[in-house]
C-alpha cells in the first residue's frame, strides 16, 4: 500500500488545552526528560527506553524527514505559553486509510491531554477527502491507553432500552476497517440494526446516499427517524437535506474546537448533551 499524494499537514493545531506543532531537533532535551528515557511511559510502546538523550537527536532527525517526504507527520504536544514537549501524535496517510499513535509524559497522565491531542489528528486525517478509515491500536494490558479508543458513557445501556422499546437502531460510522471485523464481538452487535461502515459501503458522511442506504436497510422513512451526530463535516445539514431529523449531540468544547465540527458551534437546531436524552425525544 502507497502512500497517498498531495498531504499538506497543518504544522500548528490547536485545541482547547493544548498547541500541536511540528516538532524542532531543540525539543529532544524535553522528549527526553518528560518521557523517552521513561521506562514506564515506553512500556507499551515499540521502541525502548533511551539511556542517553544524546540517542534522541539521531532518532528526531530521522522523524521530521519523514514529514517532509509524507511517510508520517509527527506533532509536538504542548501547552500554551510554555512551548515544552510533553509528548507527541503522529499520524501516517496511505491511500483510504490513516493509522494515529500517542506517548505522553507521565507527569501528564490522566488529564484527558492525550484523548484532546489524538481527537485532534483524528478530526484532520478524518476530513481527508480520500481517506475513509483513520484506526489506532493499543496493547490490551495498557488499560489506560484503551480508554482513549473507549465509547461514551450510557451508550450501551441507552441502545437496549432504545430497542427493548420497539425503536431500531441504526449506526452510520466513518471508522477504521478494524470497527466492522470485530464488530460481532462488541457490545454493540445485538443493539444496531444493519449498521453502515463507510470503509466497507465507500460511501463517507456527509455524502446523501450513505443516509438513503442506512434508511432503506432499517426499512424506515427518513422522516420518521432521528438522526444523533456531533456535527462533524456538515452531516447534520446533510441529513436534514435527506429528510431526516437532525439532533446535535453536543460534546466537550475541545472535541469541537477543530474546523472539522464547525457546524456544532454554528448549530441552532434540536441539541442535546448526552445520549441518554434521545430517550425523551422519542417519547414525545
């Protein structure tokens, strides 16, 4: 598999708490210190634990010439005004696919940095107008990177109530490849009726013909349906187009802060903030 042409990365992403920026050979001494010579922060991880942070420079030499040649675009995690590396996403294009890794510094740990700096590079290399897939692995003793990949919570429990009431559920997904081969072994599988993986179909929200395919599977009329999104890519205008009822589900402000969702900041329609609150739009 090639990888794809014509990528012009942003060099600066900035979301709620945090500035991503293309990485400078002067910030080995802060990958260093913060989390490369870590053996706790690289346990998981498939590079080992530098001695020396005359080791870093080699290695960082290595990783800004694969952005420029396009092999994979690294971001220096930082905080604003301090401009210190606390750790670092990447993300490699090829072709209809992208792939998403993460490290931070354990001083970091457990502040929600590393799920706003991954959402981030998630948002951009998903509004890639060729790219249908964007995944990332974790190793399945490292419970704490798994959160990152984890649902929001009442998801599940919303579904079974959802469809111990009568309603069908249906899922219209832009995800990585690995979403519908270990889809039966989800909590989800027994939930969501005919759910619709755009890697699969090739077929991407906003795209009207990925809503009329969910539709005709669940054998509903698109006006007798909700439709439930964070406004990512304008899928919410495309939906209504359709002649479905849009309803904006309004997530925290740094997962909103990209260009990507700007249409849940423009949004004056149907809103609600957590999923459980479909419940009460399908009761009137």
């Amino acid at each position: 598999m090639g990888q794809s042409p014509l990528i012009v990365p942003p060099e600066v992403i900035a979301t709620r708490r945090l500035v991503l920026r293309q990485p400078r050979l002067s910030d080995a001494d802060d990958i260093f210190d913060n989390y490369a010579a870590d053996p706790e922060v690289t346990r998981y991880v498939t590079w080992r634990p530098y001695k020396d942070r005359s080791e870093v420079a080699p290695f960082f030499r290595l990783r800004l010439g694969r952005w420029d040649s396009g092999e994979e675009f690294s971001w220096a995690i930082t905080k604003p005004r301090e401009d210190r590396v606390i750790g670092m996403v990447g993300c490699r294009v090829r072709e209809h696919a992208a792939d998403v890794g993460y490290v931070m510094g354990r001083s970091y740990w457990g502040r929600g940095y590393t799920t706003e700096a991954t959402k981030a590079i998630v948002d951009w290399a998903g509004g890639l107008e060729f790219v249908c897939r964007v995944w990332a692995v974790c190793d399945v003793e490292n419970i704490a990177s798994s959160r990152v990949l984890q649902p929001r919570p009442s998801t599940v429990e919303t579904l079974a109530r959802l469809k111990n009431e009568g309603y069908k559920n249906g899922l219209l997904s832009n995800c990585s490849i690995e979403i519908p081969i270990l889809w039966s072994e989800t909590s989800f599988a027994d939930l969501i009726e005919n759910p619709i993986f755009a890697c699969r179909e090739r077929l991407k929200k906003p795209d009207t013909r990925i809503y009329h395919l969910a539709c005709e599977r669940l054998g509903a009329a698109p006006k007798s349906c909700l439709y439930i999104a964070d406004g990512e890519n304008y899928e919410l205008a495309a939906a209504a187009k359709f002649g479905l009822h849009p309803v904006l589900i309004r997530i925290s402000s740094e997962e909103t802060i990209s260009a990507l969702h700007q249409e849940a900041k423009e949004w004056e329609g149907a809103t609600i903030t957590s999923l459980p609150e479909v419940l009460q739009l399908v009761d009137h």
